[in-house]
C-alpha cells in the first residue's frame, strides 16, 4: 500500500496516531488538574515501565492537557552526571513564560523572574563542570537584576521550595497552576532525588498549585523510597504496561480505519504474538506491515511477508544500539541473564544464579552489573535480583 499514507510512527517519544490503553491515566490527571485548580489537595504523579512501553509519549500527552487548562508548564530530561539545577531552571522559566503574559502585575512578575534567576546563577558544587559535560552557566533571559538572599543559598532542596513557591504563587493568581514533568528520573542523583521530593512535599504542605510528574525505570519507585521515607505517600504511582489485546488492536485499527484500510483477525492474531502489546512494537510492526501489504484487508500473509524486516530494524536501532554500548563483561553478564531467563520468560533473575551460571564469585560481578544499572539496560526489580529494561532483549540475545 501507499507509504506515504502509512499510519504507524514507531519513534522516540513520538506521539502514535491513536493513543490507546492511556483512558485512564489521562482521566486521573485530568481529575487532578480540576482538584489543584480548585485549591483542593492532591499528589504529584510518577510514571514507571520499561523501555519501549510509551512513558515519554504518556507523560507529553499530560503535559498537553495542563497546557490547554493554560497552565505553565516546563519539562527536563535528567541526564547520569549532571546536576537538575540548570535544568529545572530553564524549565521554570518555560513554564513562567507560558504564564507571565497575562499577570497584571508587571512588577510581581519581575519579582518571580529576579528569583528565578538568582536560583539559576547560584553555583552548588555539583554544577562546577566544564561545557563539555554539561556544566555551562545559563541565565535566563530577563531583564532583571537577581534576587540576593532567595533561592540562592545552595542548599538544593531550601532553593527548590523558595523557587517553587514563588513561581506557584504567581500562576496562582491567575487561578492555574504549574506542572513540572521529568523524563528519565531514575537517573536523578540520591541528593538531588531527595531534594526534588523534600522540595514538593513542603509545596504540597503549602497547597501551592505545583505538580512535579516524573518518568522513569521500573526501578524508580524504590529510587524515590530511598532518597526520603514518605516519597511512598508523596506521589501517586502509575505502572506503564504493555496494551491488553483490545488496547493493541485499537492501535493498529483505527488508523488505518481512517484511511480505509481494515485487518482481518488472524493477522491481528499474528501482530499481537509477535509484539505482545508492547506500544513501540506495536507501531514498528504495524509500519513495515502497511508497506509489505498489497490491498486492504491486510492479511496473515502480509504481517509474516513484513516480520522479517521490522525484526531486522529492531536488531540494529531498538536492541543493537544497546548492545553496542556494553562492555565484554557487560555483554557477558546480559548474556547469562538472557540464558537463564529462557525458561520463564525473560523475568527477573537472581544475581546469584548468574553467579553460577557464569563460575563467578557474586561479588566480582557487581562492577558488571553497576555499569549496566548506569547505562539503562537492566534494572534490579527487586533485593538481589536484575531483570532487562527493554522488553524481549533476552530474545534477541539468545538469537545472536
């Protein structure tokens, strides 16, 4: 068929034509944007799920509907290595901008400005970095002189409660709020992590209307339980999980419907084995099957035609690149996790048991096993035990 008309966009954070199996997440955000609005209390959100299940494109779409309540509104992606000071400062200015242009009180604004940027100009000693790895000064462009004395004082958490504070009063005032999202939380330093939450639980205490909605790692939940004992009861947590079959068969048919191309069940069928409703499956899947398909029903046939490709284009881009980036003893201990998760499909596996597998002392993996937490391609689920952050990565090592 045409692939120009082609529906499908398996991509990074891109939004899918039909975003299916999200009802719910956006209607409780939905809720929460009407409560804070309304000065009632509620608790920011977190958004957990391996690689590959539609976290960014889920936490985008949030943030499109605290836009269209006009909102301000800021997102970070944090990065291993580097502070969220400049960050969140960059993203609270977005968010102030949005906000800024219908206060009635020019001065009022320059006070939030003159504070925002006293926040972005206070060097702590995580931000001492060259450019090159992500330490270059920034300074929001206002036209204002730095508020001495307020957010300044380098204590992470006590700017993040001064800035937020200020900047929540001012959306306040024009009966919204402000929402802060984060991408890649987990990779959050422990300090910072607790300062982030130190800082949203004093604002949530406050009732300002600030919202901090977070993204990461199925991990991350444990991540925020370490940095502060009540990060538990400061968020509302939501797992992001591949579609249920009714979910996935939406994705692939109502785009299509709406170019008049239909499926028939068995090659619905045959989608969903191969993809098992992962959401980045689903759409890489559904693109080379739109291309390898001759007419409208799409067939069994075309879906088995087109398999091959889509497998070789996630070899290369969604589990090669990965691949690549790991060290031989990294590739190694993937490996043993990949072998012994053969038999119960890719779950978790006790770091002993690849000890063993691989003749190894526990302890002489643990470098291993680190790198590989670091660099985003295994997780540990839970107390002694490692599972992949990208699904069905043990079966695409096993295939090698």
């Amino acid at each position: 068929m045409d692939p120009i008309r082609n529906p499908y966009a398996p991509g990074a954070g891109q939004r899918p034509p039909e975003l299916a199996g999200r009802d719910r997440e956006l209607e409780q955000f939905e809720v929460t944007l009407e409560r804070v609005g309304a000065n009632r209390p509620e608790r920011s959100m977190v958004l957990s799920g391996l690689r590959g299940v539609g976290k960014t494109v889920l936490l985008n779409a949030l943030r499109g509907q605290a836009v269209r309540r006009a909102w301000g509104t800021g997102k970070i992606e944090a990065r291993p290595d580097q502070s969220i000071r400049m960050p969140v400062a960059q993203a609270v200015h977005a968010a102030v901008r949005e906000v800024a242009h219908r206060h009635r009180d020019p001065d009022r604004v320059d006070a939030v400005a003159g504070v925002l940027k006293s926040f972005a100009l206070r060097t702590s000693a995580e931000d001492r970095r060259p450019a090159s790895k992500g330490g270059a000064r920034w300074t929001p462009p206002v036209d204002v002189a730095a508020t001495r004395g307020r957010a300044d004082s380098g204590d992470l958490e006590l700017d993040l409660v001064e800035l937020f504070g200020d900047v929540a009063s001012l959306a306040g005032d024009l009966g919204v709020g402000v929402a802060l999202f984060v991408d890649e939380m987990q990779d959050i330093a422990i300090p910072e992590l607790a300062a982030l939450c130190g800082a949203c639980h004093e604002i949530s205490q406050q009732g300002a209307p600030l919202l901090v909605v977070g993204a990461g790692l199925p991990h991350l939940p444990v991540a925020l339980a370490a940095s502060k004992s009540y990060a538990e009861r400061l968020f509302r947590y939501v797992s992001v999980d591949r579609l249920p079959r009714p979910m996935a068969d939406r994705a692939w048919r109502v785009p299509a419907g709406e170019e008049g191309v239909s499926f028939e069940d068995d090659a619905l069928d045959e989608l969903y084995r191969l993809t098992d409703g992962y959401p980045y499956f689903v759409q890489a899947y559904g693109k080379v099957t739109w291309d390898a398909a001759v007419g409208s029903p799409i067939r069994v046939e075309d879906v088995r035609a087109a398999a091959p490709e889509a497998e070789a284009e996630l070899a290369v881009g969604f589990f090669g690149a990965r691949y690549d980036r790991a060290t031989p003893a990294e590739r190694d201990y993937m490996t043993a996790m990949a072998d012994l998760g053969a038999e119960h499909g890719d779950a978790a596996v006790a770091t002993a048991d690849i000890a063993r597998h691989l003749g190894r002392k526990p302890q002489s993996l643990s470098p291993a096993r680190d790198g590989l937490i670091k660099k985003g391609l295994v997780y540990s689920a839970e107390r002694g035990s490692v599972g992949f952050t990208v699904p069905h990565f043990g079966k695409f090592l096993r295939s090698r």
